[in-house]
C-alpha cells in the first residue's frame, strides 16, 4: 500500500485548519441531495464556511437561483446551455435591482468553477460526468470533497495521477467511515477494509424472486433518501460494487482484502480490521452531513453536523453475509476493477443507461446487471498500460449504445414472449 490518495495521516497541504474567516467552497451538483444537505450545513455554520460558487446540470432552475441568492454566490453555473436565459430571468426575480453574480453555461461551466479560486471543491454531480470537474479541481491543486464515486471509479489513473496525497476527502458515508477508522493504527498494521451495504430494499430475496419487482418497488429504500439512479444502484448494489472499486482506488487495498457485509440498520458506516484482530467501526445514524462535513471542514470536525445515537435507549445492529447469486454485481465489479483500464468506465456507462432502460420500463430488474456483465464481456480485456481522457469518453459511448442495444432486445423478446404466452391461453 504505498499510493493512497485519501490515507488522512498524509495530508495536503490544502487541508490544514482555516484561519481569518470562513473556509471557501464551490459546490458541484448544488440541487442534488448531497449538494442540498452541503448548502443546510453551510448555512448552519456561517463562521465556518462560505460558498463562492454553484453549478447544476439546469433541471431545477428555481432552487439554483433561491440558493444563489441566500447564499451570496459570485458565480452560478448551468451544465444545459439552454437554460441559461431562464437562470438569469430566476436570477433577476430574486436579486431585484442588485448586480447578478456571473453565469456560466455549457458542459465546461462545472469544471470553470472547479478550478476558480476556492479553498475546497465539493463534487456532488451523479454520474462520470463528474470526471471533468474532478480533474480540474485538482489540477488547481483545490482540495476536493468527492461525493462523485463515478469520477474516481471510470478515470482511476487520471485522478491517481494528478492527485497529491490526502488532497481527496472522500463524502461517501462508507469511504468517509473508513477515512475516519484508518486513523486507528499504521498503514501496514491494516488487515481488510469492509464496507456495510444496507442491502436495499429486496434483502433476503432471492434472484427468482427479483425478477417481477417495479421501479416503484427498487425506488423504495429502507433507510436512505438518494436520488432514483443512486438508489436502484443500492437496489441492485452496483452501488456497493462501485464502492468496492473506490475503495481500492482511495486507500490503495487489494480487492481480495475489500469485504461487503450487509447491515440492514445503516449505523455502521464501514470498518477497518487490523492485523491485530481488533476492529475499528464508524458509526451514526444515517445521515449524510455527517460525511458532508468531514469532507468541508477536515481535519477539523464540524459540531452537531449530524444526530447522534441515544445510548440510553436499547437498539439491534445486525451484520448478514452478502448473498452473490442474488446480487451479483459486485463480484462483477471486483472483476471489472481488477482488469482496469476503460472497463470500470464501460461497467459504469453501461448501468447507467439500464438503469434508465429499467425505470423506463424496458428491462426487468435482474435484466440491469446480466446485460452490464455482457457489455462487460463484450468489451474484453483492456489493452495497454496508459488511459487517457479520450480513451474513457470513447469506451463509455460505446457502452452505451450496446447497452441499450442489449436492452431493446430483451425488451423485445420479453414483448414476444408476453405474446406467444397470451395467444396459447
């Protein structure tokens, strides 16, 4: 273990204590859930932060211009061009006769702001269109809060590359956990990292079982409020998988050393087992601006940035192993990430498209994950040692036309199918 980007005993520079004011933070993805709680954690402590800049992809104009204004932003950007005229117009309806901050446009406009002057760059967009803003903000040499999983996982070598270590501080709830736990004991002393999944909605189910549930049924998690792509993710746990690959890539473990367990409560976040046999767990309840806020305020913790547990009241925490034949996606996942290259970027762009092509209604539940694996197999054993940006971009596209090629097909042979069955009665 000897290239970790987010161990926090080596700590970038950027991340010492602030001093003489607030900390300065630009916000990615500042109406998605992770941006929504960053923005309530900031305006809970004015003393200790203060947002320069916001961007959002343009689907909630509205709520981007009500949080520029509360918050005083010099600059708001909007990935869909299109929509820049009705951010100003929202603009204008709030900020009456005063000055406007600066509006940014396009697909660039995330990444502008990631590398404009800040202290801390919280990456909050869903999916590997956060790779861009990821890079420029380290490239800035910002420290980076990274709730964008997508971008680590599809872009690996390019994020390991450019990043210094302990410049990334991981918001994930379990990456955050582990984050914390490995202050414990001394890189080599640790043993396994594991990381809990809640199990999603269909834990105990068997693979048989899974193949009628609805897009209503996979959208009803137990225990967390997530966006509908994050939370079919932890339905089908890629989520999980996907976490699996991140871990690898952040603390530098072998995928064989990376265990998933089940724990349906969501208290324990993840934990580090050391050589010793002892365990270091993280735990609170769930609640992700307790993560949000070791992200923005570390090394130093922010007070009462989330609940805490009652001790004086009883409570059950249970741990179950991970059943692969009903959730297969993350032994897929451990493969993909052992083979590198473009196939975590391709195993990430082909679930993102059936993910769509499920809650659209045009593949089943257990469809999301086999035709991830065939576009998986499909795509073969990287070739070469190097990846570049245009190599990711390209390997992605095609993941995902044969995705959704994939996915007419079975929705086509499922239609037929229904059709025979109906005629024979």
């Amino acid at each position: 273990m000897t290239d970790s980007l987010a161990h926090p005993q080596l700590r970038f520079p950027a991340a010492a204590a602030a001093s003489g004011g607030p900390r300065d933070i630009v916000i990615l993805g500042s109406t998605g859930s992770i941006g929504t709680q960053a923005i309530d954690l900031v305006l809970r402590n004015p003393d200790r932060f203060r947002v320069t800049a916001l961007s959002a992809a343009g689907g909630r104009v509205e709520l981007l211009a009500e949080q520029a204004r509360k918050l005083g932003v010099r600059r708001v950007a909007v990935a869909r061009a299109d929509k820049a005229d009705e951010l100003r117009e929202a603009l204008t309806a709030r900020y009456g006769g005063e000055p406007l901050p600066e509006i940014l446009a396009g697909p660039d406009a995330a990444s502008e702001l990631a590398r404009g002057e800040c202290h801390t760059v919280l990456n909050g967009i869903t999916g590997s269109i956060g790779l861009a803003p990821t890079l420029a903000a380290l490239e800035a040499g910002r420290t980076l809060a990274l709730a964008n999983k997508e971008s680590l996982i599809v872009g690996g070598p390019l994020v390991k590359a450019v990043a210094k270590p302990g410049q990334i501080i991981p918001v994930d709830s379990e990456h955050a956990a582990l984050f914390q736990a490995l202050l414990g004991g001394a890189r080599a002393e640790v043993r396994k990292l594991v990381v809990t999944a809640s199990g999603g909605p269909f834990r105990g189910r068997t693979r048989a079982e899974l193949a009628s549930v609805t897009p209503r049924d996979a959208l009803a998690h137990p225990t967390w409020s997530m966006g509908p792509v994050i939370t079919i993710n932890s339905a089908t746990l890629v989520n999980k998988g996907l976490e699996v690959i991140e871990a690898h890539l952040l603390y530098d473990v072998p995928f064989d050393r990376i265990e998933v367990v089940v724990h349906p409560q969501s208290y324990v976040h993840s934990m580090v087992e050391f050589v010793d046999g002892s365990t270091l767990a993280q735990a609170t309840p769930p609640d992700m601006r307790g993560p949000i806020a070791i992200g923005l305020g570390w090394p130093e913790r922010v007070p009462d940035a989330s609940p805490a547990f009652d001790w004086s009241r009883a409570s059950t925490w249970e741990f179950f192993p991970l059943d692969e034949e009903a959730f297969p996606s993350v032994a897929l996942a451990r493969h993909v990430g052992s083979l590198g290259g473009t196939a975590p970027a391709v195993f990430n762009a082909a679930n993102e498209e059936c993910v769509e092509a499920f809650l659209s209604g045009r593949l089943s539940f257990n469809g999301i994950v086999d035709t991830v694996a065939a576009v998986v197999a499909e795509h073969g054993t990287p070739r070469g040692t190097g990846l570049t940006l245009p190599d990711v971009l390209e390997a992605e596209a095609w993941a995902r036309v044969r995705a959704r090629e994939l996915a007419a097909g079975s929705s086509a042979a499922a239609s037929a199918t229904s059709v025979t069955s109906e005629a024979r009665v």
